[in-house]
C-alpha cells in the first residue's frame, strides 16, 4: 500500500543544517505545483518578465491529472470549457476527443501546453517541498525540499491542488492485509484490470462513484463499503465529432464569455424564474430536462431557491430520490443509496456513468457500514460486525484533506516564527482567498476562501493569476519589498465568507466544503473554506481592491 506522509507537526522556524549547506538557487518567484494553476502561472509570470521557477514532487507536470489514474477518472466540466483561454491558437489547435475528457486526454492536454510554450525547462520534477521558512531581514523565501534541495525568492505562491493530500481511513489493520491496496490518488500505473479478482472499495464519494462501474465490469465480485450515500446525477458523456469540434473554435469567445457570467464558471447558470411562479406541470417537466442534459445543469443550472430554500431543495430532492429508486432494481439497495442526512446539492454532487446500475449486477455487493460497522481490515480482506469479505484487491475511495491538507503538509513558518499551520488550525484566515497576515510575499493561489475553489477550476485560475500577476508588476514597479494583508482587511473577509455561506443551504452539510472529514480527528465542525460569491462577484471584488490602490494591503 502506498501513502504519502503528512511532514512533521514540529515546526522549524530556522534554516535546517541542510539548508545551510546546501548550493542556493535565487529566482524571483516560486511555485509549488505544476498542475492547471501551476503552468498557467509560469506561463503569466514569465511572459511578463519574472524569473520564475516551478517545484513539482511528480516526476511530470499534470498535477491533480498526473496523480489520479484510476479507471473513470475524468472531469465534470465541459472540456471546451475547462481548457486554458489564454491563446486563440492554442484553441484552434487542440482538439476534444469527448465531452467530458478522460484524465489520459486532459494529461496530454496539459503536456501539450507545456511543451508549446516552452515551460518545461523552469520546472523541477521530483521535488516535494518539506520546508518554507521567511528569511525577515532578507525579505525572501527559504525554501527546502524533500531531497535537500534549497530555493530563495522573493515570491513564494502556493499552486498544490485542493484535493491533493489523500487520506486513509482510520481502520485498524490496514497493514496487515495480503492482496493489493492503494489509495486512488495513487494509483499503480501497472493496475489496469480486475478480472476474476475479489475487489473491495471502501468509499462512495466522487472518486468511488467514477470507478465503481468500471470495476463492476470486471471483477469477479465487487463490495462496496459504503458510510454516506451521495447524491449523484448522469454525466451524459459523449463523443465530440470533428465538425462539432470546429463549431466550437468557430464559438470560444461566446463560450467564455458564458462562462464568466455564471457563478460556478461553467456554461450552466441558475434559472432566475421563481420557483413558485412555475407551474408543478412545467417545473417537473425542467427537472427532467435538467436530468436528461449533459453536465452541471442538473445542479447549478436549476432553479436558485433549490440551494438557499429548504422547503424547495425538498421537492427537488424527492425528485431526484426517485431517479435512484427507478434506476436500481432492488428497493431495499436503492433506499441504501439514497441520502437521509442532507439535501441533493448541498454537497458537491458527482456526476456519473451507470452508477446507480452497477449495483443491478449479481457481482456488486452494496454493505451498509453503519448498519454493519467495518471493525477492522484482516490478512483477508475487511471485516465488519457481520462477517469476514476475503478480497484480493483493496481501493481507498476515501477521499481528501480538501483544500488546506496540501499546505499543512509543508512546514511554511511567517514572520515572528509563526507557522500557517497553527494559524488555519481552526480554519483558514486568508484576504481575498490570496494572502494571510503575517507571511509577507506568499501568495496562496487557489487557496481557501478563494474563488477557483468552488468553480470551474481554470476558468477560476485565470482570474487569480491574471490579477496576482498584475500585483507584482505593481509591486515591481513601485520598489515594495514585501506585502502582506492587514489584519482588518482579513477580518473584514472572514464575516464576508461567513454570511455567504449562510445564503445557502451548503452550510447544512457534512461535507468537504464546510471542512468535514471523518478520517481526520477533530475534523466535525465547520470550517469556512470556500468563496460562496460567485466568479462575478469575486472579480469584482479583485477589480475593487485593485483599483483602490490594493487597499487591505501593506506595502513596504
């Protein structure tokens, strides 16, 4: 089994001896991260003249796409709109092969960017940062990796995924099992297929919603250790066919365009009608069209009383309840699959491929480990109150450490010695999602609070690193050495992310965006990690500040 491990919680606030001994390299700006963020802001930065350097512990650029391997995995958003919108060549070259693209085509998606413009040769693979220490009389970064490496710049800026630190669940006996066992995040590249084997997968969140099915095509016999059923909806994945492909360069401008008018970045925006001015007659008959439709629209595009009114999210939920009870065959499975503990979309909800159908097959085996609790993995397989399941493979569906997991794995010390670990203990404190007072010149892009987090992920990504880029040359331009946000200006944003979050039904939730995580003990309280504003919203609040002079910053 493999599992990345979480850095030492003993903070160092000084150079290692490591440090000390090791060949520096200066660069003006680093970052960590080489995935969508990552490329897009070397790309920026480089074009507007900063040294930059990327640090990436893959041994390949990619990110979240070079991780994640596992059979299904692919993205939710339409995959014209999920690529970068910077080049109108680089759209007119590159061609979708599906709707929603699979990880291997978006992977060579992003290969291919990097190789086009060139930004292979400021990125070191291999390199997990273990250490990232301000130097206060230098004004600079120290910053230390895995293998003893060692990099100052003026600049530090985070790119390391919201979902990026795997966690495990905590079961007794996990070591002792004999098969095969991985977390999906990382994933044997040698592990292609089950046939004839015995598979146990332990979560059905949005990863175990993916490869359920595909696993169930093969396996011998599949169980599904089960928790918290999620609501989910069809994908409606499909081919894009080459004349389609060009009607679509032909429309990018108008596509993008949608995009960035829509909260969530995507090309599906909330229906404005009011719920109660639409007869019961037209609202079913929209239900089933969101249904039948590819994407996000059966979420984001539907009515907006459906996330901020309960009594609405209600009827949609029973709605949709009855979906899952027509497309599983076997009632008492169904209700098993079914949520009793949340509202559908009040959690993020995975889209997939004849989901709910796998559990139709005599091979897929649904158990219930709140009624029949997992009390430990064995030699054999899991056992739970009811009984031993011998298994031959086992997969860890179970999840992240969502959002500031990757940063807690890095041992990243401010000024007066103060770690950003110990300050987000009880939650993030950060300035427009960007900064947190006290850690001058770190700049935590798609970060918490932020608004990539909560949207469509590059549509997001631009607009912080189009905006942070801007700073620096601001910054560049008038001799300011270090910047940090003022307290009150971080303040000030808590309350704003706060009442966002109570003008929709998310907050109701047990859920990765309000900080819940089982596996991680102390991790059953809310915690406000998300931008709930909107991408419009939130750049107007960007263009706001920016025009104010950067007002809520200090510049020295």
């Amino acid at each position: 089994m493999t599992q990345r491990q979480t850095q030492s919680l003993t903070p160092r606030t000084e150079p290692s001896s490591d440090q000390e001994s090791a060949p520096v390299v200066r660069t003006e700006v680093l970052v960590i991260g080489a995935g969508v963020c990552g490329i897009y802001t070397l790309y920026r930065l480089r074009e507007l003249g900063f040294k930059t350097i990327v640090l990436e512990a893959g041994d390949a650029p990619g990110g979240t796409w070079y991780w994640n391997r596992y059979p299904g995995c692919r993205f939710d958003s339409e995959s014209y709109t999920y690529g970068y919108s910077f080049s109108p060549e680089l759209l007119q070259e590159w061609d979708w092969k599906e709707r929603f693209a699979p990880q291997p085509e978006t992977l060579s998606y992003l290969n291919y960017v990097v190789e086009k413009f060139d930004l292979r040769r400021h990125m070191v693979f291999g390199s997990r940062v273990s250490d990232a220490i301000f130097d206060e009389a230098e004004n600079e970064w120290v910053v230390q990796t895995e293998d003893g490496a060692v990099y100052r710049s003026t600049y530090l800026m985070t790119a390391v995924g919201m979902l990026s630190a795997p966690t495990l669940p905590r079961i007794e006996g996990r070591e002792s099992f004999g098969g095969t066992a991985f977390h999906t995040y990382d994933w044997p590249q040698e592990k292609t297929d089950f046939t004839g084997e015995r598979v146990g997968v332990i979560g059905t969140g949005a990863t175990g919603v993916q490869i359920i099915p595909v696993v169930a095509k093969q396996a011998k016999e599949l169980y599904v250790f089960q928790r918290r059923p999620n609501w989910c909806a069809p994908l409606h994945n499909s081919p894009i066919p080459p004349e389609e492909m060009a009607r679509i360069k032909a429309r990018y401008d108008e596509i993008f365009e949608k995009c960035s008018k829509t909260p969530g970045g995507f090309l599906h925006g909330p229906d404005r009608r009011k719920f109660n001015e639409v007869s019961e007659e037209d609202r079913l008959a929209f239900w089933e069209e969101l249904y039948a439709s590819p994407g996000f629209g059966v979420w984001v595009g539907n009515f907006v009383e459906v996330l901020t009114d309960p009594e609405v999210n209600a009827e949609y939920t029973a709605f949709i309840a009855d979906k899952i009870r027509q497309r599983v065959h076997n009632r008492e499975v169904a209700e098993k699959l079914i949520p009793k503990d949340h509202g559908f979309g009040t959690r993020r909800v995975p889209l997939e491929t004849r989901y709910y159908e796998a559990y139709n097959q005599d091979n897929v085996h649904l158990i219930d480990v709140k009624e029949s609790p997992i009390e430990r993995i064995t030699p054999k397989g899991v056992r739970t109150a009811d009984g031993e399941y011998e298994l031959d493979s086992l997969i860890y569906a179970t999840g992240f450490d969502a959002i500031t997991g990757s940063f807690d794995r890095i041992n990243i010390i401010g000024r007066n010695g103060q770690s950003l670990r110990d300050q987000w203990n009880e939650g993030p404190l950060t300035f427009l999602g960007v900064q947190s007072h006290g850690f001058p010149n770190l700049f935590t892009l798609a970060g918490p609070q932020g608004g990539s987090v909560s949207t469509n992920f590059p549509r997001g990504i631009e607009d912080i690193v189009d905006w942070v880029a801007d700073f620096l040359v601001t910054l560049r331009d008038k001799g300011v050495q270090r910047v940090e946000p003022q307290q009150d200006a971080v303040d000030a944003w808590q309350k704003e992310v706060r009442d966002l979050y109570q003008m929709t039904l998310f907050h109701t939730a047990k859920s990765w965006f309000t900080g819940y995580n089982s596996n991680i003990e102390g991790r059953d309280g809310i915690r406000y990690l998300i931008y709930n504003g909107g991408s419009p919203r939130y750049r107007r609040r960007l263009e706001e500040v920016a025009n104010k002079g950067y007002e809520g910053f200090d510049l020295q």
